[in-house]
C-alpha cells in the first residue's frame, strides 16, 4: 500500500505521471490504419526514454513489452506483434511508467478510423465510467464507493463490467494493495485515507462479463469475442479529493523565430513553464520547410504557436515585418492550431547577451530566440 505524502516523493510521482501521459499521447496519436503494435509499442518506449523514465511493464512478471496493445475483444494485456490495424477496430492501450522508483499506470481506448456508432458507445460509455470512478475518491471513502460508481452507470446500459481483473494500489511497484474492483458496495472495503495511491480502471464489454486468458499467457480476451475497452488513471488521495497523476503534460506550446536562413523551433510545455530547442528549419526552400513544420505540429500535438513580432527600439515594425506578416498569414491558412505573436525585442537582446559572452555555438541563436520567446509567453499566460 503506496501511502505517499512527503513533498520530494510526490513531486517524482508526479513527473512518472506526466512522462506517462506524454508518452501515451504519443502513442495514440501514432494509431492509424496500416500501422502495427509492435511499431505503437516502440513509440511508447522511445516517448517514455526520451522524457527519462523506464518502462514499467516491460520484464514485469516476464511481459515482454513496453505497451500492451488489446485489439477489439482483447480486453487487457495484449501483446504487441507484427499484426497490423484496420479500420473500424479499436485499441486499448495501457502503459506504465517507472521514474526515479514511482510508479504510474495508464490507458484509454481509441479509434482505428471510422467505427461503428455501438463500439463509440462503448468506448464513451467506459471513459465516463472511469470520470465517475474518480469523482467518488475523497478521504475516508472506500474501494466500494468506486465500484459502485461504475457499477451504477454501466450496468443499467447493459454491459458487461469485468470481474477477474480490478484496479489496484501502486507507487513504488506496478501491483500494490488494496484491489479497486469496478463493482461494489458503498462504504465498503477498504478506506481510502490522504496519500494513497491507486489506479482505477474499468474494463468492460458489450457482451458477456466473463474473461480468459489465451495461451500465450497475457492475453485477456471476452469469453464471447464480444468488443471489450479499457481506460484507466492513477490517482492520489488527498485531505480535500483526489489528485489526477497521469495529468496530460501534452499541452504544448510552439516557439517559432523566423530569421534569415533559418526557422528557429522550441517547444514549450504548460505544466512545467519549460522550452526545449529543437533543431532549427533551413528556409532555402519552403516546399521543403513548410511539410516539415506541419509535421512537427501535428506529431507534438501543439496546441499554440507562438511567432516573434519584430519591433524597432521605437517599437514600430521593423524591417523583417512584412516578411513575418507573410510567414503568419501563410502558417494560419495550413494549421488549425491558433497563432499568436510576441514582441521579440526582449529576447533579441537575451541573444546578444548571450552571443557576447560567446556561449552560444554558430546556429543557436535562432532555437534559443524560439526557446526564450516560448518561455515568456508561458510565464506570461501563467499569470
Ligand atoms: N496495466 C496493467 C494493470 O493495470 C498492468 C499490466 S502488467 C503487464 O493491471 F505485465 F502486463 F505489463
Ligand atoms: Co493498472
């Protein structure tokens, strides 16, 4: 039982969850058609990595894989392999994350293309089970207040909910006690006291509740092949509620300081205020640079761009303003994502500051105007 109050371990717990939610975005974002899980599955070990976490599951009990990817009637534990997804499936896929020794589980289901209007129910009617289960963790309620939560609401729907496999305890391994079933009494089972950390996760089917494993020794699937789905958080108990850990840390902002020769990129994130520079465009050709930065956006799911304004020491438009004026209006007509400028001035003269103290290699100037703009905008939203 991962009872976690100490102000250095929860700040880790938090960052597992936010490397975890980041890298599972990641992945969802990868699902289309034609792709297969063991390429999801890679995706989700390179996201986890690259933030500095470990994955959770991968050895754990002998599973062999980053992710668990659970196809259609598969409803938890799938492992992934060469298969390849098609249109109108669905996938669950769950994904834990180790940082620094705590702990984070975490999985939604999710669309392959266009489904049929009865998996969409299912897969609303399971993630709103889920927003349920949460909104009845306070301190002092019990295991059975989750359970019946979810119970209420699906069973009167008519599905089936999953009764081998439960939500569970976590923080300093994958699996701790209590077991959070997703039926139950309230005021039943054990209490939920401020610190505790669990992962509530109903798993249900539009069919027969009843489950097996397959041969291979992980994979769940629905006694009746019936379509099965999944969503799960981990969760910590507070004095007043409950605390989300696997918050999505993907809200992401996009720097982008239009020079010369060169685009300067950093990519910013709400939760933590911080930007990381990313390799600056060359403009030599922008049949070439505009597909890329399309990309960039599409794949760091960026929710705003933020483009250097140039003003003179004056501040009216300086001489680069027309063509930023033309870079705008053409970046507007090719994304969706809203676009806003800043005043550059000030992080102009960071630059020269920096340049004259000779810390900067040649080419960095544009990524760290990207990286300082992005960093003020944040702290300016923020207040
Ligand atoms: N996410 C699963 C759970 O919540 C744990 C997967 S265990 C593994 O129980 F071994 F399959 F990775
Ligand atoms: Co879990």
């Amino acid at each position: 039982m991962a009872i976690i109050t100490a102000q250095e371990e929860v700040a880790r717990l938090r960052r597992s969850g936010q490397i975890l939610a980041g890298a599972l975005g990641e992945t969802v974002r990868a699902v289309r058609p034609g792709i297969t899980t063991r390429q999801l599955d890679r995706i989700a070990e390179a996201a986890i990595r690259r933030a500095g976490g470990q994955p959770a599951f991968k050895n754990y009990q002998g599973y062999p894989a980053t992710l668990c990817a659970s196809v259609n009637s598969q409803v938890v534990h799938g492992i992934p392999d060469s298969r390849r997804l098609r249109e109108g499936e669905i996938i669950g896929l769950d994904l834990g994350v180790e940082y620094q020794g705590l702990y984070t589980d975490q999985a939604v289901t999710v669309p392959v293309g266009k489904i049929a209007p009865p998996a969409e129910r299912l897969i609303a009617d399971t993630r709103q089970a889920l927003e349920l289960g949460l909104a009845a963790v306070r301190p002092g309620g019990t295991t059975g207040d989750i359970g019946a939560a979810i119970q209420g609401w699906l069973e009167p729907r008519g599905y089936g909910i999953v009764r081998q496999l439960s939500g569970h305890g976590l923080g300093h391994a994958v699996h701790e006690p209590p077991a959070v079933p997703n039926v139950g009494r309230p005021a039943s089972g054990p209490e939920l006291t401020p610190g505790l950390v669990i992962a509530i996760e109903p798993m249900v089917t539009i069919g027969d509740w009843r489950v097996k494993t397959q041969a291979d020794g992980w994979t769940v699937v629905t006694v009746d092949d019936s379509l099965a789905a999944h969503f799960e958080h981990t969760v910590r108990v507070t004095d007043s509620g409950y605390e989300l850990i696997t918050a999505d840390g993907g809200r992401t902002v996009l720097g982008v300081d239009v020079g010369e020769k060169k685009i300067g990129l950093a990519i910013g994130n709400r939760s933590t205020g911080l930007a990381f520079v990313r390799p600056p465009l060359l403009v030599t050709s922008w049949s070439q640079a505009w597909p890329k930065l399309e990309q960039l956006i599409a794949s760091e799911n960026i929710e705003s761009v933020v483009v250097g304004w140039p003003l003179n020491a004056q501040g009216q438009p300086g001489p680069q303003a027309e063509r930023i004026r033309q870079f705008i209006a053409d970046l507007k007509q090719r994304i969706r994502v809203p676009v806003v400028t800043r005043d550059e001035r000030l992080t102009t003269q960071a630059v020269r500051r920096e340049q004259r103290g000779r810390r900067l290699r040649r080419g960095q100037e544009d990524s760290l105007a990207a990286q300082l703009l992005v960093e003020s905008y944040l702290e300016e939203s923020r207040r």
